[in-house]
C-alpha cells in the first residue's frame, strides 16, 4: 500500500471507531431514558453528534476509496483481533503464566515465535553488529543503583499515577486524561462540546505528554476526571517510578533495579571498548537483551509489556565530526521522513526524502545520525515490513531532552496507528559526562591534533607562606578558591594586585582580602599536541517486540476464495519454519524420502517440519499457511524413480520441480534472500498444480 | 590427555596445593614464635605436617610422570591467573560495573566473550532445538509468587547462611565447615589432628551438602568455627532463600520473583505444547535464557555468578515407555560415565562405557535418559571441550530428591576441579504434579489403549434425602466425606452396612454414625478405552557460561618456543572471530583487496577483522593468538597479479595458497565443520612461512 493510501486508511479507521463509540453512547442514553434516568435533550444531542460523525466517515471513506481504488476497510479492532487470534491459536505469543490466570504486561513467546525472533535477532546481528564492524558486550539486567542514578533513571524514570480513593486501584494520569479530552474534542460529553472547548481539548490532548504534575492534576480537576469502572474520586497525581526494584545479596543493603534499558551497560564499559578499539574514535558497541519496566497499567497487549528485548547501539564520535565513512552507501536512499517543518505545517505526513539532500538540507543534523536512519529503513525492509508504513519521526524541540541534538522515531504503521518501533537520537556527551562526574573515571578520549596548537593559558601559583600568614586557618581555603578561578576571575584578581590593591576574593560565602604578593597570576603561551575530550554518542535503539508485532501485522492476510484461512506473508529469513516436508500419499517408501530430505535440511540450519497426517494436500497447505511457512516440498512417486519433487511458493502458489539434493543449498540462499522466487521460477520447470489443493 | 592422566594431574595439583599452605603455615607460626606469640613445639609439628605433605606430593608427581611422560604440571592457581588474565585482557570477560568498583557475582561478556557466548548458544539451538524438532519457547524472567510456591522454590530454594556476629557479614555454613574439615584432614591444624580425627573429618566432608541446620550449626561448634578474616564469633546458621525478590505493578501487592531456573516456564505451558504437537507423546520443549540465584559470597569467580544463562530441555514422555527413536544412534558411544558403583568402589574414577551397555546393564535407568547423556557427550567435543575431561557423575540415592528416578551431571574437568555445567534428571511426574495440584489445571495427557480394558470401579451413591435426614446442616460434610472414600474405606462402609450397619465414617475430625440405607456402594465392571495420565519427565538443563568458562580453559595453552605468547585453541565453530585478513604490507592497494576480502567474508556471516596495522606479521598473528582466531588470510602482491591469497591455520602454523573467489565458501564449511584443515590442506598447495613470523 503507499504511504497516503496507509494515512488514508488510518484516518478512515479512526473515523469508523468514533462512529461505533458515538453509537454505543445514543444506545445507552436511549436505554437510560427509557428508565427515566435521561432526558429527551441529551438523546436528541448525542443522535445530531452521531450524524456529524457519519458525514466525516463518508468524507474519509470517499478519500480513501478514490486513492487506493479499494472499496472500504475492516476496522482496525476487527483486523487486530484476528491477527491476536491467529497469533495465539498457533502459539506465536502466550499470555504468560496462564494456568495461574496470567499477569498483564508479560508474555511468552511459543514455538514459531521464539523461531522468528530468533530469525530476527540474527538478523539484526548481522545487519549491523557483523557489517558495521560493532562491538557486542552483554550484561546483566540486575544493576546495583549508583549507575542508575548516574543516568538519571533513579530520579527521573517516571510516570503521573492517580489511585482510585476508595479501591486503590492505580491507573497512569495521563491515560485518563487523553481519553476525557477525546471525548471532548470528539463530541461523546453530554451535552455535545461548543466548538471553542473542542478545540482547546484538542490543542490540550496534543500536550499532555508534556505537562508538569500539578498542571496534570488541574487538568483531571477541571475535566472531572473520575475513576474508570468504579467512576470513584481519584487522587492528585504523583510520579511512579517504573523500574523494578530489587536487593543484592544476602545483607539487603545494596538496593539494585532491572535495567530499564541496556545502554547504561555499553556506557559503564566505554574506556575498555574504546581502548579495545584501539583507542580509535568513531567506533560503535551494540547489545542485545532483555529490559524492564514495570509499566502501571499495561494495555495495547503486545505492546506495551514489562519485559522487553532491546537492541540498543551507541556509536561513540568525535563532537565535532559526526561524518560516517559509508555514509555514501545510504545517501540516495528516501525513507518516509516526517520531519518537524511536515508535522507543523497544513498536510501533517511523512514524505519520502534522499537522505544525502536531507544532511544537506539541514533536516538531518548529521551525516551518522542519516546513516543509521538508512539502515534501519534497510533492516525494516530486509525483514519484511511494508517500508510505506515505516516513516521516521522527528522530535518536536520541546520532546528532546535539553542534551539532544537531534532525534528521530522509527514509526511502523499498525492497527493501534504509528507505533516507535526504534529510536534513533544525538544525545551530545551526556552519558558519558554524567558517568564520569558520579564513578569519577574519567570516561574521554584523546586526540593528537594535527599541528601542534598554540594556547594562551593563564597560570594561577598561590604563595603558600603568604596565604598562611594573612588566612591562617582559612588559607586552604582561599587556596582552593584561588585555583578553582574562571579565567575572568583571575584577570581580575591580577588588576587588582597589579593596581597595588588588595584583591577581593569569595571563598565559602566569605570575601577575603588579598595582599599583594599571596599570588602569582601569569599569562603563558602554551604549545598543545593535543587534548582529551568527551565523544558524543548517537544511538540507534531498538524494541524486538514490536517490530515482531508490527511485522505480525504486516504479514496478515486472508487466502483469497477462502473465508477462513489466514496466512502470514513471512520472508523466507524472518519466517520460523522455512519449508514444509509432505509425503503425497501415507506410504512408507514416500515417508521414508521425506524424512531423508528433512534430515538433509535440518542439517543445513533449516527448520523444517515433515507433516505425514495424511490429511489432504489442500488441508496440509492451510496449516503451513498459518504458521507463515514459505516454502512446501512434496515427494511423490516420481521421487523415488528421478530423485526430484515439487517446491511450492506460498504466496503465489506456484510450484517448480527440483532435483531433491539441490533443494537445501536452494532453500538456503532463498532463506538468507540471496535469491528470489522469481529466479528459482525461472531455473526449473514448473509443474501445474494438483486439484485437491483448494 | 587421557581420563587417567587428567586425574592424575587433578591429584597432583591438589598435593601442591596442600604443600602451598602449609608452607604459609609454617612461616607464619615461625613468625609467630620469635615475637613469642606461639610455642616450639607448635612449628615442630607444622614442620613434621609439611614434610609428610611433601612425600604424598613426590608419590603423586611419580605416579604422573610414569603416565603422562610429562616432567611436571603448573599449579591449579596459576594456569588459572594465566587464563582470566587473557580473558580480561582481551575483554572476553569484564567485571560488571568496573567503573563503580564492581558487585560481586556478575560479569559481563566483551566482544569476544559475546560472540563466541553466541555461537555456542546458536550450537546448541541446532545441535538440541533444530535437530531434535524440540518446541523452544522464551518467558520472562519476572515471575509470579504462585508459580515459584507450586514448584517448592518459595519454600525450599535456600542455602544456610551464619553471619559475623559483630560485622554482620554473610558467609555460606557449608563453605566455612568445608574449609575447617579440609585443614583437619589435610593436617594444618595445630597440633595435627590424631589419624581418626583426620578420619571423621573426611568423612564429614563428604556429608557437607546433606546436613539440616541443626547439624550443621553443631559441627561449626564442634570444630570451632569463626569468622573468616575477622575471626569473630558466628550466628547460628539459618536458611537463605536465593531468589532476588521484586513486586509487580505499582500496587505492591503482587510479589515476584528472578526466576532461579527456565524450566517453569515450560511446564505452566505444557498444555498447550502438547495439543501444538497434535496431542502426541514424547516431545520435548527448550528454552535457553538468563536466570537469576541472589547467592550469599559468591567466589570462584566466573563459575558461581548471580546472572547467568541457562538452556534447558524437558523431554514429556509416557512413564511406562521411556524408549527413545533415536537411542540407536547413540548407542554405540563410550561416554566416560562415573557411576554410583564406580563412586563407591576402590579406584574412584570414571570409566568409558558404550550407552548401549549401560542401559541393558541398568546403570543408566532408561534409554531417554542414556540417549540424552549421548546427544550432551557430542555436544560438548562439538564445542571443542576435551572428551577425556568430560565424565557423566551418577547422583548417589541420598543427592537425588524423593521423587527422582536417575540423575546424572555431566560435570567438566577445570582448575577448579569436575565442575557440573550440565544436570539429566528423570524427575518422573513430579513437577506436572505440583503445577496441576496448585492450578488446579489438569496437566496431563490421553492415551488410548491398544484394547479395551475392562477394569472393576467401587461407585459411591450416596443417598442424599437419607442423609438430609440424619445429618442436617453436617449431611454436605458426609456427604462429601462419603465420596471422597478410598477404596479400603467405602469396601468398609459396605461391609458394615450390609452387615445391619450402621457404619462409622470420619468427616472434618468427627465420627458420625451412618444408618443403613443411606449410601449405596457396588462394584462395577467397566470398560475402559483409554485414560489421563501425567507424563513423566526428563531434563537435561545445561549451564552455557560454566561451559564457556571451562572450554576457556581447555582452549589455553602458550605457543611453543615463546614464553608469554597466549594462544586459545578454539574450535572454528566456537571462535568468536573466524578470520583475520592481513595486507602483508601497508600499501593501499593491499588494503583494498583486504576490505574487499573481508567484505565478502562478512557477507557470508562470517565474524573477521582486517589488521592494517602494519605491525610485523608475527606481532599480527600473535594478536589473533589471543583471540583464538583459527584462520588467517594474507593478501600480497601475488594476490594482486593471480587471485589468491595465503590461508594459515592458528595450531600448526600451517600455510596453503587459495583462489580468494573460493575463500568465503571454504571458510564457511571449515567454520560448520563440514571440512578439516586436514582436508583444506590436502586440497590447495602448501605455502613456506615468511620468515618473520616468530
């Protein structure tokens, strides 16, 4: 689908779901005053509201209609509930913990899952851990808490919580408040809102994110935000921290966390990578692994979940030379870019950009920051999303932290509408400096300039016995104040002695008084080789789940000319079994070759099922369709007597004949897309389909 | 080495070990004696104790040489300093936290560490998940309470644990009584203790593991015990419990758990997994991730560490058929095994027996539980770990819980002695037991007999109108009580009641008095076609950084004719980089076809580095020696003129002249073990070494 007919669709979708809500509301108010317990007027309003929403639903579905030449939409909660559906019934994803009746927020991965994570994660590995030359580190997810307080998450890593006064159920502030400003803005309150208090709700919803706690609690005040459910008072908002918190060993006094992210671990280790790397800068570290967030009120379901799998990269750089050597490789590339002049300006979508005129053009900051945003697109791709519904994003000013020079979100499209899947951010030296002032190592690297600099310095000498006699006990201290001046300081100090004077001097809250002679304060020319510096790092960070989920849904669809049978359009490299092993028949001699050419897979690193049910060929084919299995391998009598037999395609259904021996270094390369269907198509014969398959 | 040698050598570096410390033991009280802090007579006897360790030191360094050929043997402790030394010099392995002074028990892997961690895990996912068409899954570390009450690790997940009375600080019981018992019998108390005494502490020692608390608090009396380092008096031990505790949402009210091992993640999805696999038994499901044991004073650096990987298999199967398919292909390999016989006899060592044997023999209890001790033997040479160091320990009956059929640990010979990196137990149906008694889910499977089987059933009818009369308000407890009957019991009832009755019968702690009439008991004759049971069990649960830890060890070895030249013998499939790529000079010509060598190599997912150092090559390869890289290409300007380059294997040195179109295809199989160097070298022509390579 292109990118306007995606935003299309969501718009449409959106539309659709405000109509079935407003919906839902006339019948419970029609319910309501026939008990008696709503008046006609209400009924009225809410019915004139439903008709305003069907007329922006047509508009939305004509728009739709005339782009894509498709004739409508499911809606997003039917498709999504399919794609869960099918995801669950064939044991993609599991509600963790189910016999105990679950736990929300955690989920397992079941067999084809756990196999297309796999897939994935190699993937990622070798895309850019193997072909960026990257460092790999693993570490643990317990971390004691100084390093978590050196990055800020101890003091920082929270969310606005309101409790339930009376139940004392927790729900996320900022939740509850979006969903009354879209009722507001979306005309569901009772009485409808006047225009002027929809636009404010809408202008309001667009910051919520962004709001202070106090300016949150006045905000559910003033909307009457009570508790969902029970409809109870809610407390003031206050900040939950998210990180689950634990103790290290058996004394209790060392409190540790889970990671709520695995960068912290590449930063703690930058000195040994560094000097690993020869002490050459620019270099990248890369880890994968598990992180945690003990999220107040989990919903979206695969989405938002507590334990993640994070692939987090941080290329160290020079700060004034953020120029990547294979940046050309990427330069004529045009991912979706919706970059912050788009989002502020009439048409609000992501259009596609070459990211050599984007660095050119000021759009991207830097050449390493374009870089990573083409390989991602690249890796998106290579997985086997829809790169029309994959845009990157940039922070609005007011989103970056006040360190970041830059920021972009890697958005997927998806029924819960644009998903961060990845972000990709300049985060200046801040790490690294906030690393270094807490563990005091000094976390820098040093550079040799190319010609040796001359400096002007200004060399600041105490005169200790002079200091001792006129200070006393208080010469230590106007010692260290004496060093510690700024440059500004010490001329000034140098004027006045200079003048005869004595000087002034703060120290400790007290002013001194300096005599001439206590220091000596010189102007030198200094001749510098080079200096240490603190690199910046910009980092490409991933969530392996929801690029799972996002390709889940990408890959959906139903078989045409049948109601019910779902497939899952994997690419051969994502999909977690590459190619079903079918005896034609229930026969020995034709079990016994099909197991033979599995083993032969299987040996080549091919997972591969062998299916001997004997049901039909075309009930056999539903079942691999579900799983997403992209290739069938059928052995027949003509195996046995020239050793060939059929390979079929799963989305075309087309089918080829292939000698039995050639078939695992074939299916090799189509695994690891080093060839295409299109070719395998056109080196063997083709073979018509037999008629019992549909 | 051969097994024998290897224990000899174990024997003799314990013997020089004893010497060691005794020789400290000697000085210190020599010391001791001329400030007059300790008596004549006490060096005397260390004298006396260190001369006869002396002689046992001789014996066994005789007893090695005659097996071995070898002169001598380094100590345990410095092979070890030598090997973490190059570990943490190349950064296979780092500290945790380095920079903020580290917490004891977690590591972090480095480059190397992670690749080769990496490989050895994709090794296995092929080798046990891919090749056995096992069901893998992936769930969450953060687990629930309840699930870890049902599998008795709230309970009973505990080491005993004394703390300093003054210091407060935390010691393991077990460690602090071994190491008491160890200077009794190895005669370093003073004076020595008497031949019986020696006695009664080895063979306390062997008990360590096995003794209740009060035991154990009653031999650190018995023999003394204090605090380490600060000498104070100890608390009475008490039970720990190892799980790092956390609470799961933001209400507190859900308390959670690290998970201590994966293997319940699986059972808690067992339904499920078995309708996956079409309701059929056997099957196995795997997961390999990261568990967590809060341990007391972790030592012995990398083997005992708080985070850690675990991959673990749990093998489903009927409990009355444990056959295995596939037994046959293992049957014939003469893993070393040690069983109980072998433990309890004279010579104490293991001996290598074909599978086949040991299961027709009944040394091992069953073919599952051989065939599995097979597939791990082929695991651990595939990794490169030296078979002659890798013995199968057969618990004794009073190491194995209740409810364990056999349990053998496959266990590593290292410096640290035969670790256990690999557990197989026949753990019967306990643990799907316990999770259906706490869910009160049923996890169990159907079987359908071969035929019909016609079986007697005691059906119990109670008259409810009878016993409403008789009982009131109580008849729902007999009622109840009557149903719930065991066999012996309702024959009882019948007898009494068919005797004139009335019968007695127990409920809730009283005795009521049933009048005839109001139950109804017969025996039936029933025909029965199949029935639920609960499979049995078989885990073989594999420790991946104790594997990696060991195969470290075994890798390590200095290159002849140069003294400080560390090398790690990696297998290809292991080794974390398969290649280096050098341009014999450093002229950009050479360096290009280098990167386009390595380019292609990369593009092949093969790990290598390009050194365009310009170093001599001997400094090069001595480099790639410390990372264990098995291969190294050398491009000249011959390779310029005719397309080839030199390969050279890591061991022998060995050099052969190889097109470059070839290498990516031929390193790849090398690094699969598809090809030996052996192979390689008979194929291509053989090249002389430069000159400059040593």
């Amino acid at each position: 689908m292109s990118a306007q007919g995606a935003e299309l669709e969501a718009a449409l979708q959106e539309a659709i779901e405000s109509v079935a809500r407003q919906g839902d509301i006339v019948r419970s108010l029609k319910a309501d005053a026939k008990d008696g317990k709503a008046d006609k007027a209400a009924v009225d309003a809410a019915i004139e509201a439903l008709k305003q929403l069907k007329v922006v639903q047509e508009q939305k579905q004509k728009a739709y209609e005339k782009a894509t030449g498709k004739s409508g939409v499911q809606s997003r909660e039917s498709f999504r509930a399919n794609v869960v559906n099918a995801l669950e019934r064939k044991l993609f994803v599991i509600p963790s913990f189910k016999i105990y009746g679950s736990v929300a927020g955690f989920y397992d991965y079941g067999p084809p899952g756990c196999a297309i994570k796999s897939n994935v994660t190699q993937a990622w590995r070798q895309h850019f851990v193997l072909e960026e030359g990257m460092l790999e580190v693993e570490c643990p997810a317990v971390t004691p808490e100084i390093v978590l307080k050196a990055s800020g998450h101890v003091e920082r890593f929270t969310d606005f919580m309101v409790t339930d006064v009376k139940t004392g159920d927790c729900h996320r502030a900022d939740h509850l408040l979006e969903a009354a400003l879209e009722a507001v803005f979306e005309g569901r309150t009772t009485p409808p809102a006047g225009e002027e208090e929809r636009r404010a709700a809408r202008d309001l919803h667009a910051r919520v994110g962004e709001l202070g706690v106090a300016e949150l609690g006045a905000a559910l005040t003033r909307y009457g935000v009570a508790a969902p459910e029970t409809g109870n008072e809610l407390s003031t908002p206050f900040p939950f921290n998210l990180m689950f918190k634990t103790s290290i060993g058996p004394k209790g006094d060392l409190t540790g966390y889970l990671r709520p992210e695995t960068a912290q671990g590449i930063f703690v280790n930058f000195k040994d990578l560094l000097y690993y790397n020869g002490n050459k800068l620019p270099f990248a570290a890369a880890q994968i692994g598990n992180s945690y967030r003990n999220e107040i009120s989990p919903r979206s379901g695969l989405l938002r979940v507590r334990e993640f799998t994070q692939a987090e990269i941080e290329h160290f750089c020079h700060p004034e030379d953020k120029r990547h050597p294979k940046f050309g490789s990427v330069a004529s590339l045009a991912p979706l870019l919706y970059s912050r002049a788009l989002q502020m300006g009439e048409e609000k979508r992501a259009l596609p950009m070459p990211l050599g005129e984007a660095v050119a053009g000021g759009v991207i900051a830097n050449e390493t920051l374009a870089y990573f945003i083409g390989r991602t697109h690249l890796f998106c791709e290579r997985i086997g999303l829809d790169p029309a519904r994959v845009r990157f994003r940039q922070h609005l000013r007011h989103e970056m932290a006040h360190y970041a020079e830059d920021c972009w979100d890697c958005e997927v499209h998806c029924s819960h509408g644009w998903i961060e899947c990845a972000g990709l951010a300049d985060r200046s030296a801040y790490d690294l400096r906030a690393h270094t002032a807490m563990s005091k190592v000094e976390l820098s690297a040093y550079e040799t300039f190319a010609e040796a600099r001359e400096v002007d310095t200004l060399t600041v000498l105490p005169n200790k016995k002079a200091l001792g006699q006129a200070f006393k006990g208080e010469a230590k201290a106007v010692t260290a104040a004496l060093e510690a001046l700024c440059e500004e300081g010490a001329l000034a100090v140098k004027a006045a002695l200079e003048a005869g004077g004595p000087a002034t001097l703060e120290a400790g809250g007290k002013t001194y008084s300096l005599p001439p002679g206590s220091v000596d304060i010189r102007k030198e020319r200094k001749r510098l080789t080079g200096r240490s510096f603190t690199p910046a790092v910009i980092e490409p960070s991933f969530g392996i789940g929801r690029l799972l989920y996002c390709l889940f849904e990408h890959s959906f669809y139903w078989r045409a000319g049948s109601d019910k049978r779902s497939v899952f359009r994997f690419s051969p490299l994502a999909a977690p079994v590459k190619a079903t092993v079918f005896p034609l028949l229930a026969r020995a001699e034709l079990n016994a070759t099909a197991a033979r050419v599995s083993a032969a897979l299987t040996r080549a690193g091919l997972a591969n099922a062998v299916d001997t049910t004997g049901n039909t060929i075309g009930k056999r084919y539903a079942r691999t369709d579900e799983l997403g299995v992209p290739f069938a391998v059928t052995v027949d009598y003509t195996s046995l007597e020239d050793g060939t037999a059929t390979l079929r395609e799963r989305d075309s259904t087309a089918q080829v004949r292939v000698p039995l021996d050639e078939l695992p270094a074939l299916l090799r390369e189509l695994t690891d897309l080093r060839r295409t269907w299109a070719d395998v198509a056109a080196q063997y014969p083709a073979q018509a389909a037999p008629a019992e398959e549909e």
